[in-house]
C-alpha cells in the first residue's frame, strides 16, 4: 500500500484471482459426484448447475471471511491454520447439533437452530445446502416411481402426488424459501459476502478509528479544559527536564512551515492502553540529511517509525512528509516515500528483476521508461549478476539490496529505513552505506532506526537517543560525543616491558584520575576523566613528553565513543526504573 498502490485496487484484484482459483475446487468438487454416479446429483443437469451456484456463493462470503480475519495475524501458517480449524469446527457444530435437536425439541426448534447456524457460520450453510439439494433430489427419484394419476396415491401419498406444499421435493429448490428450499441459505451467502467486504474495507481504511475521532471532536469532554491544564502542566515539567537541544529542537518545530519541509513531526505519542511508548517526540528532517532513531528494545523508535509509516494509529500530535498529514491522511502522505522494511517484504518465487519491475508499475512509473529505471537500481544496487535468479537463491545481503531497491525505484523525496542493514556481513553493510549516502547527497531526506553505532555515524547528519519513549539527546554524533562523552580514551603500546611500572606512575601524575582499563603483554588501555577547560593540544602535549622519556612505540588518544554514550543513556534509564519500581 505504501509503494502507491490503491486499496480497492488491491482488494478487487486479489478476490478476482482468488475466485479463479476456487473456480479450480469448485469444479473438482462436481467432478467427484459424477466419478462416483451420485445420481441425486448428477441425474438431472440442472443439479450440478444449483451446486455451482452454491458453491460460488460460498466463495463470495468465504473469501472476503478470509480478508477480514487476516487482520488478526502476523504469521500466514498460524492465520491459515486457525481459519481452518474455524471453518471445520463451526461446519461440524451445526451438523451434530441440529439433529440432536431435531429428536429432542422437535423438527420446528431444529429448523430455526439450523438458520441460525446457517447465518452465523458459512461453513455449516454450505454443507446444509448440499444436504438439502440432496434430499430434494431424492425425494424426487423415489416419488417418480409413483404414478400420481391414480386416484389411490394421489389421496394416500400426497407427499408425492398432493399440492407443491405438500411434496416432500421442490420443483425449483433454488427459489423455494420454505424447508425445503435453499433459497433463505443463498441469500445468507450474499449477506455474508456484503458483511465480510464491509468488514474488510472498514478496518483496511481504519474506518472506525475515523469516526471515533470525529466523533470526539464533536462532543468534547466535559472535563477537557481540566485535561488540557494537566497535559499543560505534565509538558512544562518534561520540558523543563528535557536536554537544551530537545527543548530547541521543539521550538524549531514549533516555527517551521510543514510545506517547506520534508518530515516534520510535531509532539508524537503513541499509547496502549495504559502504557506510552512515545512520549512527546518532536523533530524535523531537511532534505539532503539524515536522521537516525537510536534506543535499546522497549524504547519506542519501532513504534515512532510505525506512526510514520501508517502501520499504527497516532495517539496524539502528528507528522507532516512533504507537508502532507499522516494522522489525516497517510496514503497520500506516502505518495513519494520510500520505506526499507527491517524484514524483507519479498516474494520469494520472483526474481529481483520482475520484482523490481512489479513495483514500478505500482508506483505508476511509465510503461517506455520501467525498462531503463530497473535495470538503473540492479546497477545501483549492485545484484546486476543475480537479477534474473529467483529471489529464494539470494543471500541475506542481496536480499537486503533488494529491498533497499524497492524502496529507491520510485526515486522518493523521503526514505524510511527500519535497520537497514540488519543481518548482512561487513562488506554488503559498506556497500549499503555507500548507496545511501550518495541517495542523501542527491536531495532525498533519510529516516533510520539502527541498533548499530557505526551506522549511525556513517549516515546520520543527526541523531536523537530514546529512552522510554522520549529523546534523551538530539544532535549530530559529534556533538552528543563532546557534549555527553565522559572521558577520553588512551592506548599505548611499549617497545618491551623494562619501564613499564614508571610509564604508569607518570601517566597517573600526568592525567589524575585516569584509570588502567585493560593490560596486554606491551599494550595499555586507560580511560581518562574529562575535565572542563582542558583541550585536545594539552592533552597531547602531556603525552608526547612521556613518549619521549620512554620507550613507547606509538600511542592513541581519543574521545568516548557514541556506543559509551549511549550505553551510558540506557544504564541511567535502568537504574531510573529498578528506583521507581522499589
């Protein structure tokens, strides 16, 4: 849906292939009848033609049955699975029940149990139909050996010779509405099929989030100016405890025209239940740059990055791409995105060529120019040797190269990126790397989540740390290290071990505070104190004169890495909550 591809467009198109393929079942299904000569359904021709038209009905409500519930799953072998046992379960339910009704409350009781079953579950109707076909077909065999002409059986046995609501067959079953017609059953088949495509349509275009929105705008809480003055309250207390770059990042946002930017999100929270995931983030991301989301699990940046992408509902605030709100109106905000799954959303059975292809033309790129746009992202993305191989042969980072093909066939104004180099070796992460940033360079503006630090520091121009929902620190790598680094990082290596006492005696006179980290054979590690007006050049004059007093084959001084930095976010927001909790 994100690559532009309409909803109806895709619902319509899959139930048209899906009811081909059951046309397949269908017709084998008449087939078994006449292989085993049921007669009572295959003696007169209008028979099969009757299941037929059952059968389709049942794909009209069964298929869009399927639709619906395919909401509720993640994984299609558990949804599969659980529809099955569905259908089999609620088919066999009304089959065994109905009849034990039928002994002990009486046939009346039996008939409204069985339209009751057969309104609830497709399942049952279907095989209730078939049963009643059946009969009808049966009842009509055997009073054909009657001869209604004579007045005896007419008056004995008018359940052959008597008036059309006195058989016990019908003459057209499909448009009979009594017992023994199907009629009432076909037309539960159309219900359903009406009730499951509302079903499916309503959840696909979160319908009722809509209208529930709508709807309390139009009658407000009686207590909203309270809740306003309590959210009032709560964010000048986050603010005042908000990093000072947070705070100006806020207030950037504050003044910034959406149109003008390429993302823009404006105090995002997202809430289950009781619990906030995200927490009030605000930020903007200019073209040409890069933003990354930094945060250990449980942090809230795959829920920020769902909000972003349409995958889950806003809570509160929004998010403009390209000037255009997600909350309001999301598929036209990602006309022009790119997004870069963490799992590859791939079909496996296709190759990477007429993946690439297919995409193209759902983002509506023209017919004369698909051609020259694949083969130009094969190139890029550097799979020009395995392109036409089906995509099950590729290896985890040309998978990974393909899907960031995907996201770039479109050539889109904004690029999500969910880990976008997660399970691939060095070399393929390099390569990646190189490809966005040359992306970035050419105006399109990148969002990242990543777990990776180096990546971060590869790509991101800035980067906002989160902890429990909120950002901890905003700023380019550069300045989160100088800003929150802790200490700078020594190691030395000795020409041989003669002085190696007198080395660390004078590196403690000369750097107080520092602490020996690690010590190996003729190699050093200390980790030095940051201390406020000290620069760089004392530092390393401190150190060229111990080097020159002794047998020190080379050294290196360096500031705390981003990965300290964030460690050190995640080890205070723990010990936030191990006091809270006690």
């Amino acid at each position: 849906m994100m690559s532009g591809l309409r909803p109806w467009m895709y619902w319509i198109t899959a139930f048209i292939w899906d009811a081909t393929c059951f046309l397949l079942p269908t017709l084998l299904f008449i087939a078994i009848f006449y292989a085993f000569d049921i007669k009572e359904y295959t003696n007169r021709n209008v028979v099969p033609l009757q299941l037929i038209l059952v059968m389709l009905l049942y794909g009209w409500s069964q298929i869009p049955f399927v639709y619906s519930f395919s909401f509720a799953f993640t994984s299609p072998p558990k949804g599969y699975t659980l529809i099955v046992m569905y259908s089999i379960i609620t088919g066999m339910i009304g089959l065994i029940t109905v009849p034990i009704i039928e002994q002990a409350a009486g046939e009346n009781n039996a008939y409204i149990a069985s339209v009751v079953f057969s309104f609830v579950f497709p399942a049952y109707n279907i095989g209730g139909c078939f049963i009643k076909v059946y009969g009808n077909e049966f009842g009509r065999e055997a009073c054909a050996l009657i001869d209604c002409s004579s007045p005896l059986f007419k008056e004995m046995l008018s359940q052959c010779c008597g008036s059309s609501e006195e058989r016990i067959y019908s003459s057209n079953v499909i448009s009979d509405s009594t017992k023994r017609g199907i009629l009432i059953e076909l037309l539960f088949f159309i219900a359903q099929g009406f009730l499951f495509w509302f079903t499916t349509i309503t959840i696909e275009y979160r319908l009722l989030n809509k209208f529930t929105t709508q709807l309390l705008r139009k009658k407000p809480s009686t207590n909203s100016s309270l809740d306003n003055m309590a959210f009032d309250s709560e964010s000048k207390q986050s603010v005042n405890s908000e990093d000072s770059d947070v705070v100006s990042e806020m207030d950037i946002v504050k003044s910034i025209n959406p149109i003008s930017t390429a993302v823009v999100v404006r105090d995002l929270q997202k809430w289950y239940g009781q619990l906030c995931a995200v927490d009030g983030v605000t930020f903007h991301v200019e073209t040409e740059s890069c933003f990354g989301l930094l945060g250990v699990n449980g942090a809230g940046k795959t829920s920020t990055f769902h909000m972003l992408t349409g995958e889950s509902r806003i809570s509160h605030g929004d998010a403009f791409i390209n000037g255009c709100s997600v909350k309001d109106n999301w598929r036209k905000a990602m006309a022009n995105v790119g997004y870069c799954p963490q799992f590859d959303a791939i079909i496996e059975e296709m190759s990477g060529e007429e993946t690439l292809t297919m995409f193209a033309r759902i983002h509506g790129l023209c017919e004369e120019d698909i051609s020259s746009a694949v083969n130009a992202i094969i190139r890029a993305v550097g799979i020009d040797a395995y392109a036409k191989r089906p995509v099950k042969t590729y290896s985890g980072g040309n998978k990974r190269r393909l899907s960031l093909g995907i996201a770039l066939v479109a050539l889109p104004d904004v690029l999500l990126l969910d880990e976008p180099t997660t399970g691939v070796d060095p070399k393929a992460r390099r390569f990646i790397w190189e490809i966005l940033s040359k992306v970035r360079e050419q105006g399109t503006a990148l969002i990242l989540t990543s777990h990776t630090m180096e990546e971060c520091e590869a790509l991101c121009t800035r980067m906002a740390i989160m902890v429990s929902g909120r950002f901890r620190c905003l700023g380019s790598a550069q300045h989160l290290k100088s800003k929150f680094g802790a200490g700078y990082t020594l190691i030395l290596r000795l020409k041989s071990m003669e002085n190696a006492d007198q080395v660390k005696k004078e590196i403690a006179v000369a750097f107080p505070g520092s602490m020996l980290k690690e010590e190996h054979a003729i190699q050093l590690t200390y980790e030095l104190v940051k201390r406020d007006g000290v620069k760089w050049s004392s530092l390393f004059q401190r150190m060229e004169g111990i080097a020159a007093r002794f047998d020190i084959a080379d050294y290196s001084l360096s500031q705390t890495t981003l990965e300290q930095v964030f460690l050190e976010f995640s080890r205070n927001a723990s010990v936030r909550r191990m006091t809270n909790h006690s």
